[in-house]
C-alpha cells in the first residue's frame, strides 16, 4: 500500500511539472508577430479609420478597460470588410493560441444568441447585441524595437497586450465571459463556453475533507461580480483558501488541469512565462477559494490566487448561466508596477 501511495504521489510530482516546465522553449516570437500583424491592419484601413483605430502609448484610454455592452474607442469589426477585416483577424490571432481564438470567437457569437432571445425592438436589439461590435485599438507605433501595445474588447471580452523590443511584456487583464453561460442546444447536447473552467473548479471542492472545506469555502453566498472591474490593476488582498500544499494527489491534478484551461488560451512563449513564474513564485503558495453553492446552476465565485496572479471566475446573475472570468498579474497589469 505504501508502495502504491508513493507511486501515485510520483505521478502527481511529474504531471505538476510537465505543467511549469514546458518540453521546449523556443525564443519569444509572439511580440514579432505582433508587429507584423499590426503594421498589416493599419496599412489595410483608410486614414480615417486608422485615426479612430490608434493612440498614442500612454494615452489614458489604454488603461479603460471593461467587459460590459457600452461605448468604446477604438474601430469595431464591423466597419471593415473583405481584406482588412481578415488583416483585423490576424492582429487578433497573433495575441492567442489557436485553442484562444476559438474562445474568442465562442465570446463572440453569444452575441447572436442574446440578439435572438432578448425581448425588445429588433434594430435597438442589434444595436447592443452584435457579433462585430468588438474594437481593436492599437497604442503607439508597432514595431520591432520599442514600446507599443493593443487591445481587442466588446461585451464579454477584453485583451490587452504591452510589446517591447520584440517581445511581450503584459498579456493582462485577460477576461473572457458567457451569456448565456449554458445553451441548451437539442436533446442530450448543451454548449457551454467556459464550462471546463466551472466544472473543474467545482470537482476540487467536491473533493474537499471537512477539514479542507474549513479553509476552501469561504461563504455560502458568492459577490456578484469579480473584483475591480475596469480597474487599471488587481483589486485583491491577502491570499485566502485551500493551499497546493494541502491539498490531496487529486486535487493537485485537477489544479494543474484547471490552470491548463486558463494557459492554454495564450500562445506558447506567453504561456511559458507564466509557467515559469507560477514555478519561481511556489506553486506550493498558490491557494483556491470557493463562494456560494456547490453545484451547477447555483450561484458560485472562484479565486485561484498566487504570488504573481490572480484568477476569479463568477457565475451569479441570470440565475448563475452568466460567467466572468479574468487573469490578471498581481505585479502589475499593463506592464505597470503597482502602487504601493
């Protein structure tokens, strides 16, 4: 048996570390195709477009960020057609995984679903609900050396990247949402963007002792939205929750999976970084922390929070089947230090 008991936590060991410790790393490439794909888009629009499409770097508006359905600066999608809607695309490729662009458009298309479902006058619905109303804006001047960034953002979504000398120097606030967050689409078959994100999650609390559960279910009722939206860094506080170093082989593994879930969104070198900074930080020191009701469909929050980022999932409005999701670098979003 204790044979068995040091084989499974062998196994465990190798999985945690083949999450931190990528097969191979090759020199950062994203920053680079950054570039190139920006210098494309703006090249592809007219001048007018391209005056409403960029900024300059330390322009205030490239701290606005936010997630909900208003008014933004920036050119929306749905300006453009034909090439430089596909040269739009490819900036917005550039900044992901092929796994992350899907999200992206996954994000996007529940758009349609709340244009056909809510009530209201068809043209005011389009207004508010549309596939293509999510802006690109591009700060500073793309290029190979120096200082730049961009941003892709509409309902439910918001990207923001920093490029210095090639390379990418902030990939966050990184939110994804869904509403709906579950479609039923047909006998036996239900679409759910962030599902995996939920149900991972869910499977470590499940799994929690009595004992963890003193230190992993903070409350029985969940806030009902993230913390600091549409503040320029993190708004949290002292870790709290159930610590990687208490929890059980099982749980480490679903850990592993469900940070796997959040990476996987970014291209490699980005999701590299990461690693090695969840790696150099102590994965040990990262804790998950559970708010509301444990099952499906019941309002719930999440936080998996360690030295250098934070993670808060919410499912709380329209009867828990509307996610908030985000990823954001406790040292300082938009390439900024915090403020002490």
């Amino acid at each position: 048996m204790a044979s068995r008991k040091l084989t499974l936590a062998f196994t465990v060991l190798c999985a945690m570390g083949a999450l931190l410790i990528a097969q191979s790393k090759p020199e950062p490439k994203t920053g680079l195709g950054m570039a190139e794909a920006a210098k494309g888009f703006l090249a592809a629009i007219s001048p007018e477009q391209r005056k409403q499409a960029t900024y300059t770097y330390d322009d205030p508006e490239r701290l606005n960020w936010h997630f909900i359905p208003r008014e933004r600066k920036g050119l929306p999608l749905k300006a453009l057609e034909g090439a430089p809607l596909q040269t739009a695309h490819k900036l917005i490729r550039s900044g992901l995984s092929e796994a992350g662009y899907d999200q992206v458009l996954n994000v996007m298309s529940l758009e349609e679903v709340l244009y056909l479902i809510e009530p209201g006058e068809r043209t005011a619905r389009r207004q508010r609900r549309d596939p293509d109303n999510y802006y690109l804006t591009v700060f500073g001047e793309p290029s190979e050396t120096g200082l730049w960034g961009w941003r892709l953002e509409g309902h439910h979504l918001s990207l923001n990247f920093s490029v210095k000398d090639g390379k990418v120097i902030s990939s966050t606030p990184e939110f994804f949402g869904a509403n709906p967050g579950t479609i039923e689409a047909g006998l036996g078959r239900q679409i759910r963007v962030l599902g995996p994100e939920e149900d991972i999650a869910r499977q470590i609390l499940k799994l929690c002792t009595p004992e963890q559960q003193k230190l992993c279910w903070i409350s029985k009722e969940a806030p009902g939205e993230v913390p600091g939206p549409n503040e320029p860094q993190a708004a949290v506080k002292d870790p709290v929750g159930l610590p990687v170093s208490q929890m059980s082989d099982d749980q480490k593994k679903l850990l592993q999976e469900l940070l796997g879930e959040y990476l996987k969104n970014l291209p490699e070198d980005i999701q590299n970084e990461r690693r090695d900074a969840l790696k150099s930080a102590g994965l040990d020191k990262v804790t998950f922390a559970w708010y509301g009701e444990p099952d499906l469909h019941q309002a719930h929050h999440y936080r998996v929070q360690g030295p250098t980022f934070v993670i808060e999932y919410n499912n709380t409005q329209n009867n828990a089947n509307h996610v908030h999701s985000m990823w954001r670098n406790l040292a300082g979003d938009f390439a900024l230090p915090v403020k002490k």
